[in-house]
C-alpha cells in the first residue's frame, strides 16, 4: 500500500505524469535536456522530475561519458519494472498465464486455437478504431496506416511505421510490448501470438499480407521490428 500511494503521489503531477508517457515511447535514453527541451521547462525542473520518476522505480540510469569532454552526461530509460495499479485487487498476468499454459497442454491445437484468436483479436482492434466505416479498396494507404497507428497505439505498441515509396512494404518497430512479462516464460509462443495478432490488424485493411519478425526484443534488439508486404 505504501508504494502504491508513493507512485500515484508521483504521477500525479499532470508534467510528470506525461513525461513518463513520453520516455515510454522513446526507443532510446534520454538526457536531462531532451526533456527540458521537449517540454520546455528548466533543466533543474526535468530533473527533479526525473528523479522522482527513478525513485519509485518508474525509470532507471545510468552515468555515460558522451566523448565530446566535459561532465558525463546522466542517462535515464524506462525501469524493467512493470507497475500494476488496481481497485480492488486484480491480478490479470497471473490470469493470463494460467490461460497460456492450459492452451499449451492442449498440444498442436491448443497453440494454434491461441494464433487464431490473436488474429482475431488484432483485426477487431482496428475494426473498433473505424467508428463503425467500412474500409474498403478505395481509402487510401496514408488513411490505412493512420488507422493502424491509432488502434496500435491504443494497445501501448506505440510502432514506427516507415512505408516504401511504391505502398508495397511498410517497415515498423515496436518500442514496448504489453505482453513481455509473459513472453519471457513462453517466448516462441507469445512472439508468435502477437506476430498473429499484428497480422490480423493488417489483414483488416488491406487484401494480402505477408509479416516477417526482423528483430525481438527477446533476443537483445533494442525493438522489435517487422517488414509487411500488403496489396492494397
């Protein structure tokens, strides 16, 4: 109980609060002058409010030498720790494993049973981010990708999308995954499930899609990154 009213005290200051949604996003660390600069506040102001954020285990960091002289510059990222707030008590992740492993004792058709609904999953998130429209052949790739990006950063993706100049492929990473305290136990199978999930959200767009993992967080890659061939 002490932390959890240590950490709504913190985040409730509305800069703080969004300076930790912003270093969230962030596919790398930050300075106490990125955030002064971005939010345009005094540098001692973002650091106090960084400081606060790293005592309550929110972010972590660490000294660097920046290799241009002067004073090493203070480093902060996201913490690995997962914070849960929840009144009353609940305890989904504990939810979620129980239903991973019972659908692992149901062998090769359990696993597949848990890829099908991932994709199913993913195409009703997009389809709820259309307000009822119909997306057909005639919208456009911007609108397509604009659409994919709001319902994904809904799920706390928060991707990068950077498509090709003919509309044929779109590169994209990940910075965070939702479903990483999961996937450390059951990686392949997770991994998979959610190369599932991104799939169905393309395949409710677009005619024909072909996704391929290019780089996992898992593995020691700073995101996770996929390539997408689409037809429109």
């Amino acid at each position: 109980m002490e932390q959890t009213l240590k950490i709504t005290n913190v985040l409730s200051d509305p800069t703080r609060y969004y300076i930790y949604q912003h270093v969230t996003k962030q596919n790398n660390e930050v300075t106490v002058q990125d955030i002064a600069d971005c939010f345009e506040i005094h540098p001692n102001v973002a650091r106090l409010h960084l400081s606060k954020l790293e005592d309550i285990n929110l972010l972590t960091s660490e000294t660097k030498k920046t290799g241009k002289g002067g004073r090493p510059s203070r480093l902060y990222r996201l913490s690995e720790d997962v914070v849960q707030l929840h009144f009353p008590f609940r305890d989904y992740k504990l939810l979620s494993k129980i239903a991973i492993q019972t659908m692992m004792k149901l062998g090769d058709a359990g696993i597949e049973a848990l890829y099908d609904t991932g994709k199913t999953f993913g195409k009703e998130l997009v389809e709820a981010h259309c307000n009822g429209t119909h997306i057909n052949n005639a919208s456009s790739f911007e609108e397509k990708l604009h659409i994919l990006q709001n319902a994904a950063n809904s799920a706390g993706f928060h991707p990068v999308f950077h498509p090709s100049e003919d509309q044929s492929k779109v590169h994209f990473q990940i910075s965070n995954c939702p479903f990483k305290e999961v996937a450390t136990t059951n990686p392949e199978i997770i991994c998979n499930m959610h190369t599932a999930f991104l799939k169905g959200m393309f395949s409710s767009l677009f005619d024909s899609v072909e996704l391929i993992e290019t780089d996992n967080m898992l593995q020691g890659c700073q995101t996770c990154a996929y390539q997408v061939h689409v037809t429109k």
